[in-house]
C-alpha cells in the first residue's frame, strides 16, 4: 500500500534529520567552543549538561520539526527534481539557522554566535541532503527492478493526459506504470492514438476494468466540462474500490509541484481507508514484523513437529500454495499447511452442491477432502501459521480482511465488496472473533468493511487479543 509505505519512509526521514540536527549541533559546539579551549572529545562528552539546557534543546528541535513541516520537506519527492529537492533543504535549514541565531540572542547564549550558527547549517545541510539522496538512489534502484511500482490509470486522452503520460514513462525511476487511459469517444482519439496509445475501455466500462486489473490510482484529466460531468461517478466507482484519485490541478488552482513543465498535486484528493491514511500504520507494520518473528521463534519446534506429521500421515506437499487476492487485486501465493488430501481442488467443482456458506465462499463442515490431521489443524487453526511469511514479506499483516481467493473474487457481485482489498488482508479480523465461517457472507463483508472504517492500532491488539480465546473455542471453524 503506497500511503503506508510512503509514511514509513517519511516517519523515518523525520526522525533522520532530528538526528542530523542533533549531531550538527553537538558537531558545532565541539569545533568552535571545545576544540579551541583545547578539550579533548572524551571530556567534551562528559560536561554536564543541566534540565534547562535539556528543555531548551527539546524546545528547539520540535520548532526546527515543525519548521521542516511547513516548508514541504515530507511531502512525497517522487516528482520532485533533484536540484529542487537540494533547494527546498537549503531553505528549510537556512530558517532553522536563523531561529537557532534569534534564539540564542533573545536568551543571550553566548556560545550562538555567527560562526557558530553558519557551521552548524553546514553540518545539518549536508547531512540531510546525503541522507535524502541516498534514499532516492536506493528507491531508483528498487523501482527500474520493479519493487516499489504504482500502477496508474489515466482517465482522459486529451493533450494534457498525453503529456503526462510521456513525462511518467520518460522518468521510470519514479516508479509508475501506466495501466491505460479511459475516456469516451471524441474527435479527438485519433490523434491520440497516432501517439501509440490505445484506450483499454470507455467511461461506461471502468467499472469492469477495475474489478480485473491492478489499479493503485486514477489520475483524472478530462475537460471541464466532461469532468463535472462524470466526477460524481468516477469518485463513487473508485471509493468503492478504495482506488486513490488525482485530479487535474489547474481546474481548482491547487498547490501544487512543477513537473517537466506540467502541474502535479502530490496532495491531491484521496479517496482510501484510514488505514492507508493514518500515520499510525506505521506501528501497525512494526507490530506485524515483531509479532511475527517472535511467533515464528517460539513456536518453531511445534511447526517443525507439524511438518513431519503433515509429510508422514498422507500423500503430498507439506504447505499447501494458493494464489489468493491481496492489496488492490495484487495476486500472491499463500502458505498453509496442507489439510486435504493432494488434489483436492480438482475435485471441489464435485461438490458444489453442498456447499453451506452463502455467496461466493465454499465451505463444507465435514469436508471429505479434509484429512485426518487436517481436521484437527484447521479446529485449532494451527493451519494458518505459515502465513505469518507472508506478513514478514508484506503481502499480508496479522490484522485485515480475509485473503480471498481467485475464485471466490470472481465470483464478487457487488463493486462495495472489493473496497476490502483496499488494504492488505490478514490472518484474522472481526470475522475471526465473531464466528468464522458461522457468519453469513454478507455480515462478514459488512464486518471487514467496518473494520476498514474504524480502523486503529487500539482495534488491531484488541482483535489479537480476542483471537486466542476464539481460536480455543473452535467455533464456526471448518
């Protein structure tokens, strides 16, 4: 999910340059008030610093933080110009140097003089434009090896969408791919197919094409008139499948960023869960690489145990591998101990009938495809254990909406439904706790809906909490 990943990184460019001003500070008192006094760094290290220096300093950094917040330092740079990108950090650090300056001269602090602020906008200069820019190197080798890739939808095939289509495609390290251009028939289309783009469908078909393709954004660039026209549908269609919109800025004047000569929003309208969009979620990756790693250790012998009899009491693979519908319809293959017996998709279509979940779901209580072993895995959920590699891999976290697969996905028939896979899907939920497969379809699209709406780090322990004594009970398990 691009708003999480993007506030992992800003999260930690912030606390990168709080650390690049703490050591310019230290790093200027040492060259021009310790060094000449002739003090070593072993007795500069050990001067005793009082509670009132300590609050001045905490004081100075939060002004320094909201100052590079103001100044546009944690916006997302991937449009940005390097050079750009090298002015804006000369400025913001430039304002930090002369608050620093006033300061000491309003509190008559001897030690900020001049020479010692101009060292110290040096020092934190340099260290923020290295950080930023070593950051951006790794991010251009992830994207041209196709990590870190957002998938983009133009709606619109006027000259404004062509343009910013070229300039996309002309600047892969910003990690865009162009899934198509959308638009209706207009005089128009054959000059915009004589550039060598093609339309992937109309305004009345979007709905469909976002239901089968990867689609993280829709950048909407249509006439005035078209847009006031459509925007109510396009806006609707997409928060139900928690597609995030940018919109054409020089129809509202927006802020916004130069980019090859044309406007760009990077704060452009969102239409997205509040998981995506809160910072929180930040924490919420934290505890599911921590949970996870401290899950795996402690239970490794018992999943080496599991393995044997897994291998020793039927015929077949030990993990059991399904593609299955993750973030925005990325397909990725989940790991579960195998339950059934080798074949056991090839002969669901057989059973069919006796299905007893209601909608696209299959779900048979005594399921004969279900071994032995495999029944008393699945009561416990002992199964499901495996998947914690997804959630190291970030396919998955701990907490989110079941990961469905293909063919339960296909067989969707409300576009409201897919707002789910908006977010990565987890290993439990609200469905979890309330039942499992004792819930109806429609509760437990309405649960994973909710649990998108509500979301918080407070809800995520809290469903982890009430997973355990859900799991003992055994109830709705299958």
């Amino acid at each position: 999910m691009y708003s999480h990943k993007w506030r992992v990184l800003k999260h930690a460019a912030k606390f990168y340059d709080l650390c690049a001003l703490f050591i310019a500070f230290l790093s200027s008192t040492f060259l021009l008030w310790a060094f000449p006094a002739g003090k070593s760094l072993a007795e500069f290290m050990a001067v005793k610093i009082t509670l009132a220096n300590c609050l001045l300093f905490a004081l100075l950094l939060l002004a320094w933080h909201n100052q590079f917040v103001l100044s546009g330092l944690y916006i997302s740079k991937r449009f940005t110009k390097p050079v750009t990108e090298i002015q804006e950090v000369c400025k913001a650090t430039f304002y930090a140097s002369a608050f620093l300056l006033l300061t000491g001269k309003a509190l008559r602090i001897g030690m900020v003089t001049v020479s010692f602020v101009a060292v110290f906008w040096s020092f934190c200069t340099l260290a923020m434009v290295a950080g930023r820019f070593t950051v951006r190197s790794l991010l251009r080798a992830l994207r041209h090896r196709g990590h870190n890739t957002r998938f983009l939808l133009i709606v619109g095939t006027n000259e404004r969408a062509i343009e910013f289509a070229e300039c996309i495609r002309e600047r892969s390290e910003f990690g865009i791919h162009i899934v198509g251009f959308v638009d209706e028939p207009w005089p128009g289309v054959a000059k915009f197919e004589e550039t060598g783009h093609t339309l992937c469908c109309s305004l009345a078909g979007l709905a469909d094409f976002l239901r089968h393709q990867v689609v993280d954004e829709v950048a909407i660039y249509l006439p005035l008139r078209s847009y006031y026209q459509h925007a109510a549908e396009l806006i609707a269609l997409c928060e139900q499948h928690g597609v995030v919109i940018r919109l054409n800025t020089q129809i509202f004047n927006l802020r916004s960023q130069q980019l090859s000569g044309m406007e760009l929003d990077e704060d452009a309208n969102v239409v997205a869960s509040d998981l995506a969009k809160t910072s929180p979620a930040l924490i919420k990756r934290v505890l599911d690489c921590v949970i996870s790693l401290m899950a795996l250790a402690l239970l490794s012998p018992m999943l080496v145990i599991v393995m044997l009899l897994v291998k020793l009491t039927s015929e077949g693979p030990v993990f059991f591998r399904q593609t299955r519908v993750g973030l925005n319809k990325r397909l990725f293959s989940i790991y579960k101990f195998r339950t059934m017996v080798a074949n056991a998709e090839t002969i669901q279509d057989k059973l069919l009938a006796k299905n007893e979940m209601t909608g696209p779901v299959f779900k048979i209580k005594d399921d004969p495809r279900v071994t032995p072993l495999g029944r008393f895995l699945r009561k416990t959920s002992i199964d499901e254990l495996p998947q914690l590699f997804n959630v190291l891999k970030g396919e998955m976290s701990l907490v989110g909406p079941r990961a469905m697969s293909l063919r339960d996905y296909r067989l969707f028939e409300k576009d409201c439904h897919r707002r789910r896979f908006s977010v990565p899907p987890g290993i439990t939920c609200l469905w979890q706790i309330y039942g499992r497969n004792s819930i109806p379809f429609e509760r437990w699209m309405e649960l994973d809906l909710e649990y998108i709406d509500k979301w918080s780090v407070w809800l995520d322990l809290k469903i982890l909490a009430h997973t355990v004594p859900a799991v003992l009970r055994g109830t709705g398990a299958a």
